[in-house]
C-alpha cells in the first residue's frame, strides 16, 4: 500500500492561512467601511493595511479618527493595544533561534493574533519548521486582510450600516476557534479561564481599556509559572 505524499510546504502554507482569510475578509471589509465613513480617504486606509497591519489597532485608530481624538492619544491607545505583540514574539522565539535576523524580522512584520496561533500550536506539535510555510501562511493572510478593506474601503458606500451584517461577531469567533487550537492541556484550559474571568472581573471593577492586557500579562505569567514549576518536579 503507497503511502500518502506529504503536502509541499506552500500548500501548507496555504492550509493554515485558510482559516484566517476566512475571518480577516468580513472584519477587513469592517474596517475599510468604518475608515472611510470616520473620514479616511479609501487609498490611506489601503495603505494602513498594507503597512500597519494591525485588526484591533486599525480598528481603534479609524474610531479615534473619526472622533477627532487627538494625535498623541491615537498613538498611545494603539501602541498600548499593540503591547501584546511583545508578549507573543518571546513566546514565539524558542522555535527561530539560528535563524538569520533578517529573517526574523520578516517574520515578525507578519505577526498577528492568527498567524501567531497558528504556527506556534503547529510547532507545539511538533512539526517541522519550514520557512516557506511560515511566509506563504503570513503573506496570505495580510492579502485576505488587504482584500477585505479594499472591498470595505472602495465599495462600503453601498453599506449604510455593517451592524446588521454580522460582522462585529467574526473576530471574536475566530479568536476563540484559535484559542480552543492552543489548548493542548489541562493547564492551557485553566489559565485561559482564570485570564477570561480575571479580564471581566477587570472590566466589572470599571477598568476599561487596560483590563484585557493586564489579564493578559498576569494569566500568561501565571502559567509560565505553572510550567516551569511542573518542569522543576519533573
């Protein structure tokens, strides 16, 4: 009986990204609606995506924007909502030590929530690291999101309203799909609940825009904690 071919890195790739695309079409094509109607030019809000390439962040900076918050505020709510990237790229950098920094850094210009998750439960698993499925995975990704603001962008003007289409629900569905994906043990299911109620409780006690990076900071130092306490039994 022959065995089954193994898939090429691209279609890897490509296989991972899938599912982001999904989610990043509707919430890009939010954005782009949302940018233009709080005043961003369509060109500039394609640009964002392009060179930014942060959901949330972008998000927040065409709310502001429309708001007409000031420049230094826009700055430093995206910057804050932005901090969890420094936690995801030293999580991330056990499995890309040897690589060239060059290669690092592009890497990291495609680091998001998605593609983080993604790869880091792939390698978890113990599959092989391969440089093009990274790239292919990243790259795929940005153009789903690409081509959910153009979309959004340079044809929202046919939406009045994207509450009633839903859209608001695609980001937080795929996050929890992504997170359901990480939990690989008893101790990753115990620190996403005790980060979850810690993040409401936060946001009950009136704490409003830092209360799921606080969560998030003291959830993930928790079970680095656990971790290596399990390991130093071990």
């Amino acid at each position: 009986m022959e065995q089954a071919s193994t898939p090429s890195p691209t279609l890897l790739g490509l296989k991972r990204a899938l599912p982001i695309v999904l989610g990043y079409l509707p919430v890009g094509f939010a954005f782009g609606v949302l940018a233009v109607k709080n005043g961003i030019p369509p060109t500039v809000a394609l640009a964002m995506s392009i060179l930014m390439f942060s959901g949330s962040g972008q998000l927040i900076f065409a709310g502001m924007w429309g708001a007409q918050a000031s420049s230094l505020s826009i700055i430093a709510a995206v910057a804050i909502v932005n901090l969890r990237y420094l936690l995801q790229s030293a999580a991330e950098t056990p499995w890309l030590v040897g690589l060239p920094r060059l290669q690092r850094f592009l890497l990291g210009l495609g680091l998001t929530d998605e593609t983080f998750a993604v790869h880091v439960t792939a390698l978890q698993k113990g599959w092989p690291r391969n440089l093009t499925t990274l790239f292919v995975c990243n790259h795929v990704a940005q153009l789903g999101w690409v081509g959910g603001t153009v979309l959004g962008a340079f044809c929202g003007e046919l939406v009045h309203d994207v509450r009633p289409l839903g859209l608001d629900y695609a980001l937080p569905v795929m996050f929890l799909a992504l997170l359901v994906l990480q939990c690989l043990s008893r101790l990753h299911v115990l620190v996403a609940l005790f980060t979850l109620a810690l993040a409401v409780g936060l946001k009950y006690l009136g704490m409003t825009q830092w209360n799921i990076a606080l969560a998030t900071i003291i959830g993930a130092s928790l079970g680095a904690m656990l971790v290596t306490r399990e390991k130093r039994y071990d």
